[in-house]
C-alpha cells in the first residue's frame, strides 16, 4: 500500500532547550541542574545537563544536519531559566535573547519551521524553593509574564507556539510517582500543581492574544496521550479505565480544547477532598483561552483494571485509588524501557481529537523508540544500522494514515528526537535520535533511521 500524507506535512523532530544546548552562560538553575549538582548519584552513569549534545555551540551545524535528513520543521524550547534574569520582573539575560534569536533565525534560513515551547520540565529552582513551583498561583503568573517577554521579542518569526511539554509528567514525576525532584508523594499537592499549570497556558495564551504576533502565528500546548484501555468489558473496569484517562490525559486536554475540565472529576476530587482551589475569574481565564492546535506525543498505551489490591492509605491519596496497572499477557515490548510497542493507538488517538475535541488541528509532537547499547548496531562504515526505529516509526505512522484519511485534522509527524540528547536522570541510558551521539567527542553521525526519513519526507509517504 501506498502512505501519502497530507499536502504540507510537517515532517521533523522534537528536543527541548534544558535536553539539547547545555548549560553554558546559563546564569540560573533548573530544577534538574539544581538536582543533578546535589544528586548526581541519581543520573545515569552521573552524566548531568552541563554539555548534553552541545546545541548552544553547534546548532548551526546541527540544524543544518536536521535539513539535510529532510526536515521541514523543528521543536524545541525557550528555557526561562535561559532567557530571564529577573523572574518577578521578567526582565531578560541580553546572552539568551542573542542565542535564540540567532537558532530561530538559522532554523528560518534552513527553510525549517521553529515550535517553540515554553516549558519542558525546566522550572526555575528560585520559585521552587521560595514559592513552592507550580502548587504556587503567583508561579503561574511569573510563567505568563516569561510568556509575553518571548512573544514579543520572537513572534515576529515563531509562527508556532506551544505553552507546556507534557504537564501530566510534572504531575506524576514530582507529586505521585517520584521520578522528577522533589520527589513528594502528595495527592493534593498534585490536583493543585494540575490546575494551576492549566491556569498558567491559559494566561500564556491569554498574553499571546494580545501580542500583535498572534495575528499571523497559532499557539498550542504539548500533552503526552496515554489512551487508558481497560483490561475487559466489564462495569468496574471500564470505569476504571475512564478515570484513569481523565487523571492522566483529559485533565489537560479538556481545558485546552473545551476550556473546561473533564465532566465529573471536579465532584469525585471534592467528594474525596483534594480537589484544587481556585476562583470564579480563574475558570474564566481558562474558559476563555483555549488552543489553536494540539501537540500529541505518544509512545505506549495504559492498560488499566479495576482495584483488585487494597489501596495503600499511608500516603494519602493518590489517583489509584480508582485504578491499577494491568499487564497484558503477549504485549510487544521494547526491553530497553518496559515500554509496550502499540501502534494502534495512534488511530485511537487521531478519531477521539475528531470526534471529541472539535477536529482540532494537531501534529503528531513526539514518537520514538529508545534503545540502550546503540554502539553494539554500528556497521562497518560507523552507522547504527536501527532498522527497529524505522519498523517503529513505519508501523506508527501507518495507523496516523489511516486516522487522517478518515477525516482527523493531523498536519505533521516529529519523532523524538532529531540528535540524541540528555535524559533527565536517564541521561544517555537510552538513544533517540535519527543522528548519534559520540559524548566523548561529540561528534554527530546519521543513522540509517535518518536517511530513511529523508526518503519518505522527499515522497511525502512510503
């Protein structure tokens, strides 16, 4: 069969500031520069943020490597961190207006279309530590001040804007799971960080509408869509299911698209007593600032079951308590991360944002497939020959296609990511990119999953 996409398809990849450029002339600290210099124990092989692959210094060539692989179009992210000396006043570091000015403007040279994304776990420690980060309304509106600070400095090129990465992971990572530092279990905590990063992309956008930009150029926000499966057809676990998926998607994808949240979950987080705080004028903000387009990454489905154990009260409470893991016998793993391998979800995906969320206009933000121990696949000619990630990729957009010539409104596809970058405390463990990583050098090599790309972006299909 034939897979042709849709005239001016965005074919690209995706990284973000804090995983890319390194932490060079940065005059503050994320939460994760402030967790590796106290922790560095808890990275992978104690490799930091510091060089990551070395963009601050190299994205001339780097972008340049992104086009001649066929991209059209490119994700990555303005680090408040970066680009602001005064987080209360918003006024800005003259280095970091400089260098985003200049990788925006290569980008645009290269032909290549920069999405700029304005938060991607990278938190400034400072309102950590005095404010509490996101559990913090004043955070929220420190974050639309950022926002209107690069509106007007780059929105006269940044045609494509995204407020957040991934807000659930700040949730679960810091709150519930304890894989983002500071690591709290704290049930209310987290339903208070979920509204106010809701409230902080609904000021954002609210900023950007008034900007003179926003004429010309569209905003949207970056949400990881986990579709929650139930493990049967029965009552109890289809309600599980249906709860998990409120939690941990629709608890940003209802307000972004709908401007409300998800019918129910207010009345069961009351009900339960950790329901946010927030005000009348606050909901309006949200009601009256949605997207323009969605953003989706995606990379493995959530099997759930009803409560079978008995909930663990001790640290209170916590959204499993209406749900549990289920492992599917005979799933398709990918071994390097206890990830399941399905592709169908991506059809899923494509006809519930057509069914249930207006046909937005959405792109397909991140996909990927990472592997542990890459250096074992080299050739003869030094490639990583990763024909895994081109049976990922193919098997993924394979579905896409089918959701979009059955009327979803998806105009483009990114893996994750262009050049293998630093992971968060995974650091380097697992490999990404269509372009290697040699950290001790860093030296940059395509793979043969990169100029498979370049063929089917020249075809627009296989």
């Amino acid at each position: 069969m034939n897979y042709k996409f849709p005239e001016n398809f965005w074919w690209g990849a995706a990284t973000s500031g804090p995983q890319a450029e390194g932490r060079f002339n940065k005059k503050h600290r994320s939460v994760f520069d402030y967790w590796y210099d106290i922790e560095p124990d808890a990275f992978f092989d104690k490799v930091g943020p510091d060089i990551a692959s070395n963009f601050y210094n190299s994205y001339k060539e780097d972008i340049a490597m992104m086009k001649s692989i066929g991209f059209n179009s490119f994700r990555t992210s303005i680090q408040w961190t970066r680009l602001i000396d005064d987080f209360e006043t918003a006024s800005v570091d003259e280095d970091g207006v400089r260098y985003y000015n200049s990788v925006i403007d290569e980008a645009i040279k290269n032909g290549v279309t920069p999405v700029m994304c304005l938060h991607h776990f990278d938190l400034p420690i400072e309102l950590y530590e005095k404010y509490g980060g996101w559990e913090s309304k004043h955070v929220s509106y420190l974050f639309s001040k950022f926002a209107k600070v690069c509106f007007e400095l780059f929105g006269d090129r940044v045609k494509y804007w995204a407020t957040f990465n991934e807000p659930i992971v700040v949730i679960e990572g810091q709150y519930i799971n304890e894989f983002h530092y500071p690591k709290v279990v704290d049930g209310k905590k987290a339903v208070q960080a979920a509204f106010n990063i809701n409230l902080a992309s609904a000021k954002a956008i609210e900023e950007f509408r008034k900007c003179e930009c926003s004429k010309t150029a569209k905003i949207g926000i970056i949400l990881n869509l986990t579709p929650a499966y139930p493990r049967s057809n029965s009552k109890e676990d289809i309600k599980a299911a249906e709860f998990a998926n409120k939690f941990n998607n629709r608890i940003f994808l209802d307000p972004a698209v709908h401007g409300r949240f998800p019918d129910g979950i207010e009345e069961i987080l009351e009900r339960e007593g950790v329901l946010w705080e927030n005000t009348e004028e606050e909901m309006k903000t949200i009601e009256n600032n949605k997207i323009d387009f969605l953003g989706v990454n995606y990379y493995q489905p959530l099997r759930v079951k009803k409560r079978e154990s008995e909930f663990d009260n001790s640290k209170g409470w916590l959204p499993y308590k209406h749900f549990e893991g289920y492992d599917m016998p005979g799933k398709k793993i990918n071994p390097h991360r206890g990830w399941e391998i399905y592709p169908e979800a991506m059809y899923d995906i494509a006809i519930n944002i057509r069914d249930n969320y207006n046909n937005i206009p959405w792109y397909v933000s991140e996909n990927g497939m990472g592997v542990y121990g890459e250096e074992k696949f080299l050739n003869e000619e030094g490639m990583i020959v990763d024909d895994y990630r081109i049976e990922f990729a193919t098997d993924h957009l394979k579905f896409l296609h089918k959701g979009i010539t059955e009327g979803s409104n998806c105009f483009g596809y990114h893996l994750w990511t262009p050049i293998d970058c630093w992971s968060w405390s995974n650091a380097y463990r697992n490999r990404y990119g269509f372009i290697s990583l040699d950290l001790n050098t860093q030296k940059k090599t395509i793979k043969k999953s990169g100029y498979w790309y370049k063929r089917v972006t020249e075809n627009n299909g296989f």
